[in-house]
C-alpha cells in the first residue's frame, strides 16, 4: 500500500504518471462505463418523468388547440347556414311574388280574391234557397221543390275542393 495517500502508488493501476498500459486503458474505459451507466440509471428515471411532464403538456395544448379549431368550425357552420336559410327565405318570397304578378296578369284570381268568391258563392247559394222556399209557399204545388231538390244536388261542398271543369 502506499503510505502517501497525495502521491500516486507507482504499482497502483490507477496511475497517471506514466504510459498506460492496455490493462490500465481497459479498466479506466470500464469503470466510464460503469459510471455513465451509473449516472443513466439515476438521471433515467428523472429523464423518464421530465419527458412524460412534457407529453402531458403537449397533449392539454393540443386538445385546446382542437377544441378552439372544433368551436370556430361550427360557428362558420352556423354562420353560412344561417345565411343559406335566409337566402332561401328571400328566394321563397321573390318565387311567391312573381308567381302571384303572372297570375294577375293572366286574371286568375289570388287566394283571397278566391276565398271571397267562395264566400259570395255561398252566400248567393243561401239567398236561392230561401227564394225556393218563399216560392214553395206561395204557389203551393211541387214544383219547386223539385226544382230545390235540383239545385240541391248541384250545390257544391264548400270544403270540397274546386276542380276546373266545375
């Protein structure tokens, strides 16, 4: 042993102070060996959790990031629906409008004119039949109750719908 721990043992294969031999070469390597082994063993672990810290980060950022792509998406998605509903609304409008200026121009009548025809139809209908009933009184045979039983049975429904050859 050497006495002297502040100077290098000359037999000590850990001496410096000369050229080394392969087997110093060889053990020096190994024992770098054993301590970057050593120092990856301790610092792995730490690696491991620092590295796992950081997919956690990435993964909340990167769900944020979708969630905000997912949010303006839909509110485009919204936006040009509710402009394709009110094109749709004026097209509807600017259809039903140029279709009741043909009908007018041909003289049909709207569906207003056509309610108030419907309801002067009915009403003339009613006024008949009370003429029919006053004449039955006053002449007293059966002829115009023939003629009501008639004019009855070509009343049409009101509810019924017109079809053109009526």
């Amino acid at each position: 042993m050497n006495p002297d721990p502040d100077r290098p043992d000359p037999q000590s294969p850990d001496n410096e102070s000369g050229p080394e031999s392969p087997r110093q070469s060889a053990r020096r390597i190994w024992l770098a060996g054993l301590g970057a082994l050593s120092r990856a063993q301790a610092e792995g672990g730490k690696l491991f959790d620092t590295l796992v810290q950081e997919g956690q980060t990435l993964q909340r950022r990167t769900n944020e990031r979708v969630s905000q792509a997912s949010a303006r998406v839909s509110e485009a998605a919204a936006d040009l629906s509710g402009r394709a509903t009110g094109g749709l609304g004026r097209l509807e409008s600017l259809i039903e409008e140029r279709l009741a200026k043909r009908l007018a121009r041909l003289g049909l009548p709207d569906r207003e004119e056509f309610e108030a025809l419907r309801r002067r139809v009915e009403t003339l209908e009613n006024e008949v039949d009370e003429l029919l009933d006053t004449l039955e009184r006053y002449e007293g045979d059966s002829a115009p109750a023939a003629r009501r039983r008639a004019a009855g049975s070509r009343r049409a429904d009101p509810d019924a719908p017109v079809s053109p050859e009526a």
